[in-house]
C-alpha cells in the first residue's frame, strides 16, 4: 500500500465534562484502526505528546465561557486545517449555558466562596460563535459510532453520513414503540436530531434532546401536543432547556413558555 | 350494510374453489404446528412494549390473546378484552412491511485485499420463509401495492421477490375495527378478497368459539385438508358474515374518494398546507408506519483503514430535508410542501404512478402521528376549502 504522511489530530478540551474525549478513547476495538490512520499530536486527556501545530484536524470539545477561551479558540483555528466541534457543549453551549437565562454573577456568588476570584464570561457559547467550524458534531455524549465515521470520512476525504432528521426515525427503524404516543411520556425525539439510534425510547424514557433540534424542528407544535398529555409549563420549559438549552429553537420554545407561564 | 370492494381494481390471483370449513378454537396450535412442521418461521401479532407488534412467534401463545387497543390521533393505548377473543384488535405501528422490506439492508460488501484488488460480494442473505398469521384485509392490500414498486416495475427487487412469494399468508377478517380505520371508504376491507393462502374469520357466540376458515390457493387447500376439519353449514358462514359487518359498522373514519385525485390536483396553493405545516413536525411517523410507503435510501460506509466498505439500504422519509436534496438544496425546503408531497402522492399522483390509491385506510399515520395528524381530515379540509372559494360546486 502507499506509504503517506499521517494526517496530525489534536484534541482540545474547553468548558465541558470530558465525556466527548472519553468517546474517543471508548473506541476500544477500532483504537488501534485509529491509531494507525493517524498521528495523535495533542490530547492531553490521553498522552503526554504534545506536538507542536498545525494539525491537520483538530476535534474540540466544549463551550466558550471564558475570555481567555475566547482567544484559545482562535489560536487553534488558525493552527488548524480542519476544525470539528464536538458534543452538545461545543456545538450549541452545553448545560452550562443555562447560564444565558440568568445572571452568571448571581451563580457565582451562590457557587463560590470567593466570587471575586472568578472571572467569567456572561454567556457559554458555541465554537462555531467564534470561529469557522468546519463539522459539527452533535450529542450529549457524541456517539462513537458517529466519530469513528466523521475521522474516517476525513480521512478519505468523502462527505460523512450524519443523518439531520429526528429521532423518530431511528425510533422506527429499530422498531420501538413510540412512548409518547403509546404511554403519554415526554418525549422530544419530533424535533431532535438523530443519531443516537433512538436510545432513551428503548429503554422507555422519553428523549432528552441529546443531539440538539433536528434539520427542520417545529417546537411549538411538540410543546402543544405536550401539553394536550398533561405535561405543565414548568416541565415543558425543563424539557426545552437542558444540554442544548441555547440551540436556537429550543432556546425560543423555552422562552417562549417561560414568558408564557 | 355490506361492503364488497368488487369494483376495486387488482389482479385476480387463483383462487381455489371450494366450500368454507370450521376450525374448532383449540384446533388452532395445530393450524400453526402444520405451518412450522412445513419449514415456515411463524411472524405474526404479539405483545410489546405497550401495544400489539408483529413479530417472530412461536406459537399460539405469543398471540396477544385477551387484548384489544384503542386509537385516535396521536393516541395508543393497550386495553384487556373482557374475552378472549385471538383476533380482538386491529393494527399497531408495525405491519408485514418490517419483514418483506426490513428497515436496514445490507446491500453490497466491498473488500480489498493487500494486494489492492477488491472483491464484491452483493449476494442476498438467507432468510427464513415466513408464514404470516393474522393479516389483515387492508395490509394485503398494502402488500400488493407494494408488489407494484418492488416486482411489477422495470426492476425487481430481488430480495422482496423471494420474500414475498415463500411468505404463506393467514389473513383475518376483522370483526373490529379501529375509530382510525376506513378501509371501507378505500374499498380496501374489511372483508378480504384475493391474495391470501388462508382466510379465518373468528367466531364467537355465546360459548361458541370457532373459525371459518377458507383457502384462496393449493397449498392453502392442502393445509385443510391435512387438518380434517368439519365443513361450515349456511348458518356458520352467515355467522361470520355478521361478525365482519360489525367491523364495516365501527369503521370509525371516512373519505369521500370520488374526485379525490382531481381535487388534490386543484389544490396545489390551498392555504389548508400552511394550517398543517403548523402542526406538522416533519417527524416521518406517518410514513415510517405506513405499510404502502416504500422510500428507502442508500448509505455507504468504510472502515478506518479504507479496506471494507458497506452499502445499506434504510427506510427513508420524504419528511426529511435530505430527502429531496440536490445541489444547491432541498426541493422541498418546508414542512408545508413536504407534507402536501405526502399526501398528495398517497391520494392522487399515486393512483397515477401505479394504478392504485398508495393508501389503504389502516388508519396507522393517524394513531402514530405524534402531533395526531389526520389524513382523512387534513382531505376533508381541503375540499370544504375549495367549496368555500367556489362556493360549492
Ligand atoms: S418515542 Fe419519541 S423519538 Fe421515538 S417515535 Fe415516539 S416521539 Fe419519536
Ligand atoms: S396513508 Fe395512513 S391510512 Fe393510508 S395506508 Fe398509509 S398509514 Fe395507512
Ligand atoms: S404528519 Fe405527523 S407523523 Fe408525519 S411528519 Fe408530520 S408530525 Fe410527523
């Protein structure tokens, strides 16, 4: 076979929980694949090499919340040819951005004994906010499967097969019975994209909108058909706003009911 | 009332000439042993999860025998019968589509060995023979609809082919239908026709339980006659007559199909597709559920190292926006002429692409529909909005 250069990954962590990295180093069987289609210049979270830039592709995980964040990610765009977000926090602001619905000093001083010592920003955005992102790649965590197809489609240089269109989809397919038809439960699979393989419903719990809105989402039309199943305002806004509280249609349905309450 | 859909169009397969018998209700496990002892994999109606799935069974008592369902838009719920009736329900979110035309195939595996040659295997897979107890007269109509895209067009589908002509078909006719049903106005049920290799009807009265029972093919006949069973007398076939007039009776939705097509036509800026795009979620439920919708697309992917590579087929939804994607963008880019696409195929364009309505009247988008949906309302809306323009007419 032809011998060519690997192509350079880096892995970068910003405000986020580490589980999307870990999805990375969960790719037990494939690792050695991995391994041997790549060069791994930088990923703290998994070895110690820390090769200097640019990088072919870089894999980002997390939201912007800082200002020293806000000039890390422009620094890493500009050693990067390729820049993929990665996870609900990257790509739309993660759970932490339940702080764009309120006043980011009144969780400081709730939180911290020293408030003054944290400086933070009022909003957690997503990179794609800052920088061109070249892929996103949604989930709360991401799916492994789906990480594997992205790297490989990079690899070879085709498009990746990440499906836009809800959940239900998957729901079908793998022949689940629709919980919120069939028991009432809340479920936001209409309007989530998916990509998890419908997991929530499978083991009967309604979706939790891992996977962020789906290509073309009608929130208020779920949130109706919610409320027809006697699910109250209150829940209905908790349902919208949770880790891609900040993703656009959710965020407006969840304003929307907070307004309305 | 009596519903015969004889002016339906469809083929006439050969039906096998000969007098109804009565299968006694405990001679049923014998029925179905006969089918197993024949090599066939028994898929047929089961409990899961809350509603009737048709599935792989084993026997008699994997049927959900006691149970019955109640549906309305965008509603499901599971409910005990206060008999115990084998046929009490009607259809849940599957039908025989999930067997004859699986949600995920895989098509083609490519290989390339070290030496960079590749090698293509695209053979089909084993698959068991299946024997189909329990369909119902609208699903072997859908069925059929389905044997025009995937056999009676230029291209057969291979695998469909051999699923579809190992599958024994038991059908019943219903002797209850759904609120969502209206296969009667679709001319599609209850009552069967043609297609089936067996057709029950169950019969209870009283303490009187049995099933008269006719064959629609040979090898159907050959199966009656291995079980011995008693022939049916007038009052048996009457009987069950009664019991199905009960189902035309409760069919509990209705279209007016007359001028359908045209009217559809006509209704291209109804502003009735602005109303159900405020409703509508592009989910695709409906068309997931749906046993006549056949959409599927092609996915092909690659291991890491470049040395494997898949193609599947899946179900596919004209609901998405990747659907109707070309360059530059989706054809269709709204929920609104997404699902006027939806509907208008099932009701009109159809009937021009295959000779036959795409839809059957099962009722399935209305129930799974999560935003309840209904089609035969979303029709209904469309000509009182063409007769409030023109004034009637
Ligand atoms: S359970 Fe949720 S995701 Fe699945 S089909 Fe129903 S609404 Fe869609
Ligand atoms: S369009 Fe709806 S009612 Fe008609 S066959 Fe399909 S699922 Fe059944
Ligand atoms: S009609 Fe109902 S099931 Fe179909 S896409 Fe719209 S919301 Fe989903």
């Amino acid at each position: 076979m032809r011998t060519v250069k690997k192509p350079s990954v880096a892995v970068w962590k910003f405000a986020s929980c580490d589980g999307c990295q870990l999805s990375l180093l969960d790719c037990e069987d494939e690792l050695l694949a991995v391994a041997g289609a790549i060069r791994i210049a930088y990923f703290p979270e998994a070895t110690r090499a820390m090769a200097d830039g640019p990088y072919d592709l870089s894999l980002v995980e997390g939201s912007v919340t800082t200002y020293h964040d806000a000039q890390r990610i422009q620094q890493i765009r500009n050693q990067s040819k390729l820049l993929i977000s990665i996870g609900a926090c990257a790509t739309a602001g993660g759970i932490q951005s339940l702080r764009n619905f309120a006043d980011v000093r009144e969780y400081t001083s709730a939180v911290y004994a020293r408030p003054e010592y944290i400086e933070t920003l009022a909003r957690s955005s997503a990179i794609a906010d800052h920088v061109k992102v070249d892929f996103e790649l949604r989930g709360c965590p991401i799916s492994k499967h789906q990480l594997l197809e992205v790297v490989g489609a990079f690899l070879h240089g085709r498009k990746p097969q990440i499906p836009s269109y809800s959940v239900c989809l998957e729901c079908k397919r793998r022949g689940t019975v629709c919980v919120l038809v069939a028991r009432g439960e809340a479920c936001l699979g209409p309007v989530t994209q998916a990509g998890c393989n419908a997991l929530c419903p499978a083991y009967d719990r309604g979706c939790f909108g891992c996977y962020g809105p789906a290509e073309s989402v009608n929130a208020p039309a779920l949130s109706r058909r919610l409320a027809e199943a006697g699910l109250g305002v209150d829940a209905r806004m908790r349902l919208f706003r949770s880790f891609n509280a900040a993703a656009e249609p959710f965020r407006r349905e969840s304003e929307a009911l907070e307004q309305g309450r | 009332m009596k519903v015969r859909p004889r002016d339906f169009p469809r083929e006439d397969s050969a039906r096998a000439s000969s007098a109804a018998s009565i299968l006694a209700r405990d001679a049923l496990p014998a029925l179905l042993a006969a089918l197993r002892t024949r090599g066939y994999q028994l898929v047929g109606p089961t409990l899961r999860d809350g509603a009737i799935a048709i599935d792989r069974i084993d026997g008699e008592s994997d049927l959900p025998i006691g149970w019955t369902e109640e549906q309305d838009g965008g509603r499901y719920r599971l409910r005990r019968r206060e008999d115990v009736a084998v046929f009490g329900y009607t259809v849940g979110p599957w039908s025989w589509k999930t067997f004859l035309v699986p949600p995920e195939t895989k098509l083609v595996t490519a290989k390339r060995d070290a030496g960079g040659a590749f090698t293509v295997d695209a053979g089909l897979a084993e698959e068991p023979k299946y024997a189909f107890i329990g369909v119902r007269s609208c699903e072997l109509r859908a069925i059929q609809v389905q044997d025009r895209v995937f056999l009676e067009g230029p291209y057969v589908d291979r695998g469909y082919r051999l699923r579809r002509e190992a599958a024994f078909i038991v059908a019943v006719n219903c002797t209850q239908a759904a609120p969502t049903c209206f296969c009667v106005s679709m001319r599609t049920g209850p009552h069967h026709e043609t297609g089936y290799d067996l057709v029950l009807t169950e019969i209870m009265e009283g303490q009187r339980h049995e099933f008269l029972v006719d064959a629609g093919t040979e090898r159907g006949r050959e199966l009656i006659d291995e079980l011995a069973l008693r022939p049916a007398m007038i009052a048996d076939v009457e009987g069950a007559e009664a019991a199905i007039d009960r189902a035309v009776a409760q069919n509990g939705r209705k279209v007016v199909t007359d001028g359908m097509r045209e009217l559809l036509y006509r209704s291209y800026e109804d502003p009735r597709w602005d109303d159900v795009a405020k409703r509508c979620m592009s989910c695709g439920n409906c068309t997931m559920v749906c046993p006549t919708c056949f959409c599927t697309t092609v996915e092909d992917a690659a291991d890491l190292a470049g040395k494997e590579a898949t193609r599947t087929r899946k179900w596919d939804s004209c609901h998405t926006l990747e659907f109707s994607y070309i360059h530059g963008g989706s054809l269709r880019p709204n929920a609104r002429s997404r699902y006027r696409q939806w509907m208008t195929h099932k009701l009109a364009t159809w009937i021009d692409q295959f000779g036959v309505a795409g839809c059957v009247g099962c009722g399935r988008c209305i129930t799974w529909c999560p935003a309840g949906i209904d089609i035969t309302e979303e029709l209904a809306a469309i000509r009182r909005s063409e007769e409030a323009r023109h004034g009637g007419h």
